[in-house]
C-alpha cells in the first residue's frame, strides 16, 4: 500500500518543522523554561542538519539515505514525546503540549511517508 506523504513532500515539511521546533518557546510561551527551551533548539538544530544531510532532492549532502531520516524521525519523535518528564518540565503546560504536538508530528510523519530512496 502506497503511503500517503511522498519524500519530497516530506523534505519540505522538514526544513518547516526546524524552524517552527526553534521558534516554539516564544510562540507557545514557554522561552522562561531553559531546558525546554534549549531542547528545541536542539531538536531544530538536529532535524535540518539531517535533513540537510539526507540522500533526497532536498538534501544538500546527500549522505544519509531516506531510510535512516526516516528512522532517525520515529526515533527523535519517541525522545520528544518523553522529553517533558525525562527532563523534569512536564508541569509546564505550554512546553508538555508543545513537546507533546511535537513528537507526535514526527512520528506520524515517519510513519506516513513512503520510504523510497531518490
């Protein structure tokens, strides 16, 4: 069964994904929870430089085949999701459900993605 997000779609929502994960503790009103807050940075920093590094058309160094971002995504999704009480800030509402809406994007997106490589 063909799955529904093709990869170059997928490479889009990627490079969005990044800059709206670096952009979310102002946007959602968590920038006073410094682990939270540095976690997206990381986690932004972390998905456009595999995503940059991803054997696709969008990527820039094609050295990580669609596979792997594809596993690295599911993988990095599970830690967003269990960030908030692995890092001890899931009492702050804004930053659980941002983490939350997060992890879960990643996931599905893992999921949903046909994983043929370019």
């Amino acid at each position: 069964m063909k799955k529904p997000i093709s990869r170059k779609t997928h490479g889009a929502a990627d490079y969005a994904y990044a800059a709206l994960a670096a952009a979310l503790p102002e946007l959602a009103n968590f920038e006073e929870e410094e682990k939270a807050k540095i976690l997206c940075r990381i986690i932004a920093g972390g998905t456009l430089t595999y995503t940059l590094f991803t054997r696709a058309e969008w990527g820039v160094i094609k050295l990580i085949p669609f596979k792997i971002h594809l596993l690295t995504d599911f993988t990095a999704g599970i830690f967003t999701l269990a960030a908030p009480w692995l890092f001890k800030f899931a009492e702050n509402k804004n930053a659980r459900s941002t983490f939350l809406a997060l992890g879960i994007t990643s996931v599905i997106a893992s999921l949903l993605t046909e994983p043929e490589e370019m």
